[in-house]
C-alpha cells in the first residue's frame, strides 16, 4: 500500500498528464536512468486509470520478472516456515504465479469469486481517507512498479511485491478481508485527523506488521513482513509486545527499516475479536478515551 506517512516518493505531473517520479536521496534507482523511465511509465499509467476500468496492462521487461522470481523463490520456504496458517490458506486459495509478475486486473478476476475484493492503480501518495476509504468498498489502492534490482529483500517503499505477495494472499480469505473492510468502515467512520491516525497505526500494527502466536511458535501475518525475504527472517527477534489497542495506536514508528516493536496476538480469533471489534464500532470519543488509557 501507499500512504501519507510512509516512505512514498512523491509524484509531479506534467501538462500533457505524463508523471515524474521524484525518487529521493539515496534510493537505490536514483542514478539508474532505465529504473527512473520505468517507474515515471508506470505512475504514469495509474494516473490515467479512471474509476470503474480495470487497472492498467504493464508491459513488464525480463529484468523485472526476474526480480519477481527471486523474491517468490526466496520467499517460497520462509513462508512455510514463518507464515500464520491463515495466510497460507489464503496463498494456497490465490494460486500466485512465481514465475511472472501477474496484471493487477487478472488478481482481481481471480480475487472476485474469492472475497470479491479487487485492486486499483495508484500512481503516487493516496492519502489516508482514501486509501482506507476505498477498503470498505472492497477496493484495494495499490502500486505496480517493481522493488530495484539491487535491493530485492527489502525495501521500504510499497511495490508490486508488497502488494501482491504481502496483501493478495490475505486478500484471498475472508477471515481477512472482514478486517480489512472493517479498518475501511472505521476510516470512514472517525471524523478527526487524530482519530484516524490512530486507526491507521493499528492497522500498521496488525495488517502490516501483525505477529500471532500459533503451537509452534510466532508467525507473521502482516504484509510487510511477509513481502520481505529478510524481514521475514528477522521478526521473532524484535521487541515483541502483547496485542493492545491504545499501544498499537499511539506508538511512533519508522518506516524505513526493520519494525523494532511488533505486537503479537494470541491467536487469530484474538485479532478478530480486538482489532475487528475495534474498527467495528470506534468512534472519535472510544479513540479519544484510548488514548487517554495509554
Ligand atoms: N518492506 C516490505 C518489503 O520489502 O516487501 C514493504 C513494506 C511496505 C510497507
Ligand atoms: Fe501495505
């Protein structure tokens, strides 16, 4: 995903509706001229993208499948090893090519029957309301350039990796998207920007960097860990605190490294139960009382 707050390399669009991506100091593809041209086609795609069309056809090179396949590859194991069983089921039900980078509009195809959620391009920053918004309409905001080369294990900026890998397969199962589209309805629901920050850190908490115990030992079930070959490998030995609403919505964290706190689950009921419940029925007063609790 791609949102306010977090790594985005922000987007200038020119007078004939073409886009420039501004990749900043020290992004691997900086000095990459070929890289740079990929991501301005790419952005520039998503931006000509109209609600109700299906996402854009990229014409992906070699290079980048190739970067697909490493990552798939890499990851094939590890998320048999460190995935929640929930997300597997929904990996098994999604069938993810390994080999290619698939088109956003056939994972929607394929993602219809499943939970009916379906994917949409961003060219850029989405801001929050939207981004969040759109979730409660089954609508999932997402970017379809590919990580650089250089840096396939992990990167902090939301790529078509991310995405796919990390969000499609939860995507695929209901249990799920039931809290996506909870987190969507609260988004919607809260009226305060302080409100709706904190929906979004429990998100960033659960959703993207969620942990929960399962019988033999702590597995991931957020995207960020699971579209990551080396955070995926590094997570158990991160601080690691118990699942708590007024934690999770007021603890700061940066985005551009390995999470250093994680908050673990239980068990996939308990997020279901807490989180769920919570997106479920907050409100600007229930956030505010949180927050006064933390
Ligand atoms: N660090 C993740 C990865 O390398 O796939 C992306 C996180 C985006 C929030
Ligand atoms: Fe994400």
């Amino acid at each position: 995903m791609f949102e306010e707050g977090q790594y985005f390399a922000p987007i200038v669009t020119k007078g004939d509706g073409s886009v420039s991506v501004q990749l900043g100091e020290g992004h691997p593809g900086l000095e990459d001229p070929e890289y740079r041209e990929r991501r301005d086609r790419i952005a520039t795609a998503a931006a000509q993208w109209r609600p109700g069309d299906p996402a854009p056809l990229i014409d992906y090179t070699d290079a980048e499948h190739e970067v697909w396949r490493v990552v798939c590859a890499d990851l094939h194991e590890k998320h048999r090893e460190y995935a929640c069983r929930e997300y597997l089921d929904g990996k098994e039900a999604f069938g993810l090519a390994e080999d290619h980078v698939p088109q956003l509009h056939e994972l929607s195809e394929a993602l219809a029957p499943l939970t009916g959620f379906a994917y949409q391009p961003a060219a850029g920053l989405v801001p929050l309301r939207d981004f969040y918004g759109a979730l409660a309409d089954k609508r999932f905001w997402a970017t379809q350039y590919v990580r650089h080369h250089s840096v396939p294990l992990y990167t902090p900026e939301p790529d078509v990796l991310h995405e796919v890998v990390g969000h499609g397969n939860t995507l695929a199962d209901r249990r799920f998207t039931d809290l996506y589209e909870a987190a969507g309805a609260a988004a919607r629901r809260v009226e305060s920007d302080e409100a709706l920050e904190f929906v979004s850190k429990v998100f960033w908490f659960t959703l993207e960097f969620g942990v929960v115990h399962e019988s033999d030992g702590l597995k991931a079930y957020g995207a960020g860990i699971l579209s990551s070959p080396g955070e995926i490998e590094e997570f158990r030995h991160m601080a690691i605190r118990p699942l708590d609403l007024a934690d999770m919505g007021t603890t700061d964290y940066d985005i551009t490294h390995y999470q250093e706190v994680l908050f673990a689950a239980s068990s996939f009921s308990q997020i279901q139960d807490v989180v769920g419940g919570f997106w479920d029925t907050c409100t600007d007063d229930s956030i505010a009382a949180l927050k006064v609790a933390a």
